[in-house]
C-alpha cells in the first residue's frame, strides 16, 4: 500500500521495551518484531530507511519505548 501511494522511504522506531523481552533476553526474529526479514522486505521493494532506534524514541510509547524496569515498574 506504502508503495502504491508513491512513496520511497519509511521512518521506522526500534522500541528497545518492544524487543528487550526481560533484562538482556531480546527478540529480534519472531512475527512482527522480524527486523532483518523487515529490513529484507524494505530492499526487495526498493524503500530507503530512517532506522530510529532508542533508547528514547517517541512520547507516544509507553516509557518512550525505555524498559519499565528502569522506572522500578
């Protein structure tokens, strides 16, 4: 759909709580949180990317995607 209304590029957050599943044990490979198939899917289709990883990346995710851990939660 991104493609078809004419678009090149995609801006993408990593939400380091989203991948960081309990303290060091992360999950980059599983269903949607597949970042090298994403990454693959984004080339196959010609899309640029602006990868925005964390720590801190948006106000609208919880903690800004920090672990709830580091706030004692």
């Amino acid at each position: 759909m991104v493609k078809a209304l004419g678009l090149n590029a995609l801006s993408v957050y990593i939400f380091w709580n989203y991948h960081e599943l309990s303290r060091g044990v992360f999950d980059f490979e599983n269903g949607e949180k597949d970042l090298v198939g994403f990454l693959k899917l984004s080339q196959k289709y010609g899309f640029k990317l602006l990868l925005r990883p964390g720590p801190y990346v948006c106000a609208e995710w919880d903690f800004g995607g920090l672990p709830a851990r580091l706030f004692g939660i």
